[in-house]
C-alpha cells in the first residue's frame, strides 16, 4: 500500500476516534445532578430527592446508578428527571456513591461526575449493641465488627460505617482496628476495642491467641 494512503488511514482513524471522545465528554458533561450535592447528609427515615439535569434530547433515557438505597433506578425517558428514595428508617448508617447513567441516540452509555450522600441516624442513640461481646482471633484472621444503635422507642440501625462512629484499640501492638471496625491481630495477647458512637462507648475485649506469621 502506498505510504500516502497509508497515512490517510491513519489521519482518518485519528480524527474519527477524537471525534467520538469529543462527542463523549460532551454528553457526559451534559449530564449533571444538581441534587443533592455531593456529601450532603441524610437522615434515615426520611426521602432523598435526586435531581439531574440535561439539554432537550440529549439523551434516550437517563437514570441513577449506585450502591444503598440507589441500587435501583427506573429509566426515565423524558424529563423532569427526578428520583425519589424512601429511606427506611433502620437503614443502614455510611457514606453511599451514586452517578446518573445517560444512554445516548447511538446507544452509548455516559455517566455524570459520580457523588455520594451520607445516611445517618437522627437524634442520639440510647445505648449501642455490638453483635460480638468479645472475640478470639487467631493466624491471621481478621474480624469486622457489627454495631447497632438502640433508639429510646426500643427500634435499632445498624451504625457500624456511620462517620460519626470511632474505633480504638487500646493495645495496637497486640490488635488494631480500622476506621470501618475491621479488627486484625498483631501479636498474641489481650486488648480492648473501643467502640464510640456520639456520647455512647461500648468495650469489646479482643484474646489474639497466635503471633500471625510473617511472610
């Protein structure tokens, strides 16, 4: 083949491939949630409204994709694009990513910037409730934790990933624990775990039975 030829190929190849990444940062960037913004706080119990917005006919359908209470979207095929999400009111406390899904007229899917919201529990809790009252670890073998929130009426939510709970460990050279209450063994012997939630602790004692081996 002849190297203009050649070269003409390519050029086209080039320009084609731009222009389809030109025309798919242009969609995604016309699909924007403009609410609620990004790490607004939820409280659990309530209704969480997801707005998005794009140009007239920009897309065939549009719809919200993500983990928690976003875990199911219908897609719409018309504005307005409003979603509206019943949070129960035992529904688990953390942080929740999401993103709108645009398919456009040639059957590309884009996505918006993504975001995420955090669900929490209202009010204070009377008391906290740990699914473990103690542990024994051994060999490398971690362990997350679970904890729950007892409301005054006697209801409870699971509060374990809530940004407003705090691990401890009180002997990290025997067992530390992560910021999301998973609790490792470092080197046989006892330690405490120490569990806050607001002005609620609980103490989860920890017996790591073997120094893990190190590889």
């Amino acid at each position: 083949m002849h190297p203009a030829l050649l070269s003409g190929k390519t050029i086209a190849t080039t320009i084609a491939i731009v222009l389809l990444t030109g025309s798919a940062l242009r969609a995604e960037s016309q699909l924007q949630v403009v609410s609620p913004t990004n790490g607004a706080l939820v409280n659990a119990g309530g209704v969480l409204m997801v707005t998005i917005k794009t140009p007239p006919s920009a897309f065939q359908t549009v719809s919200v994709v993500g983990d928690g209470p976003f875990a199911l979207s219908t897609n719409l095929s018309a504005p307005p694009y409003q979603y509206s999400y019943a949070i129960p009111a035992d529904f688990a406390s953390g942080s929740y990513k999401f993103k709108a899904a645009g398919v456009t007229a040639s059957g590309e899917t884009v996505y918006s910037e993504p975001l995420e919201v955090d669900i929490e529990q209202p009010g204070e809790a009377k008391k906290l409730q740990s699914e473990y009252l103690s542990l024994t670890l051994g060999d490398q073998q971690d362990q997350a934790l679970q904890i729950w929130a007892i409301s005054a009426e006697g209801s409870k939510a699971d509060v374990t990933h809530s940004k407003r709970m705090a691990y401890a460990s009180d002997k990290p050279t025997v067992a530390t624990v992560s910021s999301n209450g998973t609790v490792s063994p470092v080197a046989a012997g006892k330690a405490r775990i120490t569990v806050k939630y607001g002005d609620k602790s609980i103490v989860i004692p920890v017996v790591i039975t073997r120094t893990p081996s190190r590889n």
